[in-house]
C-alpha cells in the first residue's frame, strides 16, 4: 500500500497496485483509482464518479459503486461510514480514525497516537475482531 507522502500515484503505480492486489486494471477501474489515489482524501463515491468524468471519460454511477465496492472488498481501499446515508472511501488502509465535520460533510485523520483505546471485549463465539473505526463527529462552536 503506498504510503500518504507517496502521493499521487501515476497510471503505471495504479496498474501495478491493482494487480497486486489481484484486480483486473480496466480503463475505468483505472481511472478511478487514479482518482482516489492522487492525493491524501476522503472521497463519496459521488465525489469520485464528478471526479472521474469531469477529468476523464464518462463513468457510469454504477460502475463507480461496483469499483468502489470492488476495491474495499480487495482491501485497496477502506470503506468509512459515517452515517447510513454516508460513506467515504479512504485510500490509507492503516489502522486510524476519523473526524466527521456534520456542517462541511467531510472527512479528516485523526492521528493514530491522538486516541488511544484500551482493551476491547471479547467477540463473540466463532468470532474475530477485524478492526475498529472511531469517527468523531464535529461542527463549528457557536460564535467562531
């Protein structure tokens, strides 16, 4: 996974990430990585698909959501849910959480040593913990 101060990444580095991580690197799969990964950003996927086809060829919704969804499921990307109607696609897989600015609708890291956790609960039988996402919501004081 490229690090956030090896951004942006140019279409050989998108290609060759795809196929590593076992991706077939269409032209719109391409470009949308390319999107994501031009620089540190926190991305809707109707942010990508303006993205996509103000900079590039025409996308369809559908493909950006399938993409988006393909790319989560093949760990390239983490999916972050903000509410149910709200999900953000973050190109840094590291373990990190998030603020939530409800006034602005976007979304900033948190540093990972700002926020410390203790110990988690068991899970359930027949279980295992696959992560924790931490998203703090925020909004403008009154009077600033």
């Amino acid at each position: 996974m490229p690090r956030r101060d090896e951004l942006p990444l140019d279409r050989g580095q998108v290609i060759d990430l795809l196929q590593a991580h076992g991706i077939l690197p269409t032209q719109q799969r391409v470009e949308i990585a390319q999107v994501l990964f031009a620089r540190p950003q926190h991305l809707s996927a109707d942010q990508v698909l303006a993205a996509v086809n103000r900079e590039r060829h025409l996308v369809s919704k559908a493909t950006v959501y399938n993409t988006l969804g393909l790319f989560a499921r093949k760990g390239l990307v983490r999916e972050v849910i903000v509410d149910p109607s709200r999900v953000f696609y973050d190109p840094n897989t590291e373990d990190h959480h998030h603020f939530y600015n409800v006034d602005t609708g976007t979304l900033e890291d948190i540093d990972p040593g700002a926020l410390a956790l203790g110990p988690l609960p068991p899970p359930p039988p027949g279980t295992v913990t696959e992560g924790v996402d931490v998203v703090i919501r925020v909004r403008r004081a009154e009077g600033g």
